[in-house]
C-alpha cells in the first residue's frame, strides 16, 4: 500500500483508514449536521448536556428531530446498537455504549442490543463459528458492566437467536436487491454470499419491538458513523414493511494510538482493550502518537500540538470530563509547560483505574448476564 493510499479516507463498516473528514462523511452520507438546535432540545428532554454531546463527540443525525417530534407527541422510541463479536472490546466501542446509557436512562426506554457472531463468522476468514459466540458472551460482559438496566435491555446473540430474527430478515431481504447492497457496501463478484444476505439480518432489530410488543415505535441508533450504510438500505424498505424509518445519531472514532485511522482490535498494539493489565495499558500509552517535538527543550520552548496528539483525545473523548482541567491541560501543551510523558503517565494511570473497577464489575456480570438476554 502506498502513503497516498493510507492517507486516503476510508470508512465502511469493516474497514476506516486514513484522516476522517466528518464534513465530508455527513455530505457524502447524505446524514445531517447535529445542530445546536437539535442539542438544545436533546438537553431541555434529558435534563443534563451529556459531556460527549458537550464534546460534539456526536455530530450527525438521520431523522432524530421526527423521533424527538414524535416523543413529543407522545409516540415512544426504543434504542438500538450492538456489536460484532471478533475479539475483545476496546475502548472506542464503549464511547456510543456510555451515550446509549445516558438516553436509556433519561428517556426510560427499552435497548435492543445485537451480538452479530454470524456477521463476524461469514465475514472473517480465521474465525471459527465457536469463537464469534464466545465472543459474544464475553462482549456482553462489557455492556453489562456499565450499567444497563436487565429490565429494559434485551441482548440478541443472533445465531441463538435466530428463530426470533428470520421471518424479519426474509421480509427485508425480498426488498432489497442486490445492486442497492452491492452500491451501499460495496460487494464483490469474489464476496461470500452469506456476507451479501448478511446486511437483512443487522436490519432486523431496528423492528423487533413490534412483534414482541405489537407496539409500532420508532427506533433510535446511537452508533459511530461507520455503520451507516446499513441504515441506508434499512430505511428504504421500513415503510414497505409497515414501520417507522430508524432513526440515528452517530459519533466519531476514537483513533488507535498510531498515526490516523479508528482504534480496531486488528491492530492490538494501538488499542485498548477492556480486559487489558496495568502494564500492558502503560507500554501501549508509552508508545502513542502524540503532539510532541523532537526534544524537550524544543517542546519547552515552542509547545506542542493537542489536536494531532492521541494521548489528548483520549482525555478529551473518555478521560476528563471536566471542561476546565481539559482546557488547562491543552493550555499547558500549548505553551509547552508540560511535556509528553507527563500526560502519557497521567492517562495510563486514568484508564488503569477506571479498567480496574470496569474489570470487576465485568466478572460480576457473568452472574446476571442471563437476565440481559432477549426476553420473548
Ligand atoms: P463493531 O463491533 O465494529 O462496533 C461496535 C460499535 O462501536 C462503534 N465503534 C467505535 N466507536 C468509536 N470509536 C471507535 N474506534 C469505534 N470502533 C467501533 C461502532 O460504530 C459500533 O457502534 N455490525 C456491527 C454490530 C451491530 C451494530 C448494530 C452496531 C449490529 N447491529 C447496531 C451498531 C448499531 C459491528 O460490527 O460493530
């Protein structure tokens, strides 16, 4: 691969590379810019500015004023996401996970959350079928641990589930062809085809909550805007079908700790794992990417730069949540009053505490994790 090709952006929902422009995501998406006006309303429903909505961690939408509209009116929504089990869960996929918990206890509302061990199995050439499903179980562990209430949450394993999914998949398979999915995901001659009907199956809990409640809700996706395309091709077919358009709100990517591109299990050096040890956080954190220059005395005398520096986003997206101490942290960067192993040290012992307490209450979730589980 050549650096041009590295540096060219990148984002499907199996691969993002390169410098993401969001601008141009939400331009050639089609999505719209999450306005200041959209954040008021969000703020005035929900009683608190959520830090990453604060951060403009979210930043577009599809149809979240119309659900907002309808909320209003008296029509509920239920919440949506989920994830496809390859390995572990890194940091990056709790950021819509945390924002999920923040909706579903403002609006007290039901989430569906889909472990797509099929997706990961048809997809990934070296996974074994028994892998993706282990990783389904031990992925749950990570949602539980922050939080979610058992009674509003409903975790769909889908290869265990599949007897709940099927009739949906078939009805949203029948509508979409396969020039529509071969131009939203962009399919080979060369893809399997259990990839190529996969898509029906990600559609599906964006309309279970009718069948189990007979309820036509809306539903609401937080999730990053890599997982768009699905929502493309399952909003054309929803009102075929008799339902609400799904709505979304999507996020950016937290960035691996290299050079450019989203933090992805594939890349282990470069993420954070949940299930991470202490020295291993501290040797990758070591070795981030940062702002920095090429000596201290250099860095002390013309500062260094936060906005390329991973080691701040990181603060920034997850780390430090209070606005001041953020702004004197890019102060000091700035103005070359700290340097960079003094922010490395201080972010490792950050993550280092808040997996120590995540790890704990993950192990504690393999008692309850049952009562999580799709209730039909
Ligand atoms: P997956 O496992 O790739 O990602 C799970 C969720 O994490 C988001 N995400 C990130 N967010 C911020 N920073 C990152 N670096 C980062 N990497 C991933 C993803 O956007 C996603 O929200 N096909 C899906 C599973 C799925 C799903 C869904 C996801 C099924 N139904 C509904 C979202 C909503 C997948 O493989 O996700």
């Amino acid at each position: 691969m050549t650096d041009e090709d590295r540096n060219e952006m990148v984002v499907t929902p199996w691969e993002v590379r390169g410098k993401v422009d969001y601008e141009r995501l939400i331009r050639e998406f089609g999505t719209q810019p999450l306005t200041d006006g959209l954040l008021e309303r969000i703020v005035k429903l929900t009683g608190e500015f959520h830090p990453q909505l604060r951060r403009k961690l979210f930043f577009s939408h599809r149809d979240l004023d119309t659900t907002l509209d309808l909320y209003e009116k008296g029509v509920k929504f239920v919440l949506y996401t989920g994830r496809g089990p390859s390995g572990p869960v890194h940091i990056g996929h709790l950021i819509p996970w945390i924002f999920t918990k923040y909706l579903q206890d403002k609006f007290k509302t039901r989430l569906y959350f889909q472990m797509t061990d099929d997706e990961k199995f048809v997809i990934e050439e070296d996974l074994k079928l028994e892998e993706t499903t282990h990783f389904a179980y031990e992925n749950s562990l990570d949602l539980i641990a922050l939080g979610f209430k058992p009674k509003d949450t409903y975790i769909i394993f889908d290869v265990q589930d599949i007897d709940l999914l099927y009739d949906i998949a078939l009805e949203a398979a029948k509508r979409i062809t396969f020039s529509t999915a071969k131009a939203a995901f962009g399919f080979q001659e060369s893809t399997n085809i259990g990839w190529i009907f996969w898509p029906a199956i990600q559609a599906v809990p964006c309309f279970i909550h009718t069948k189990l409640t007979g309820e036509k809700v809306p539903a609401l996706i937080p999730a990053a805007i890599d997982q768009d395309p699905y929502w493309r091709i399952t909003r054309d077919i929803a009102q075929k079908l008799g339902y609400y358009k799904p709505a979304q709100i999507h996020c950016r990517f937290l960035s691996g700790l290299g050079i450019g591109g989203k933090m992805s299990a594939s890349e282990p050096e470069t993420s954070i794992f949940t299930t991470d040890q202490p020295a291993t956080v501290k040797r990758k954190i070591w070795n981030a990417f940062t702002g920095g220059k090429g000596t201290a005395a250099e860095q002390r005398t013309t500062g260094a730069d936060p906005n390329i520096c991973t080691v701040f986003q990181y603060f920034y997206f997850l780390f430090e949540e209070d606005d001041k101490k953020i702004a004197e942290r890019e102060r000091q960067c700035r103005a070359g009053e700290t340097l960079c192993g003094e922010c490395k040290t201080d972010l490792a012992e950050r993550i280092n505490e808040f997996l120590s307490e995540h790890q704990k209450k993950r192990e504690k979730a393999r008692n309850i994790v049952d009562k999580f589980h799709i209730k039909r």
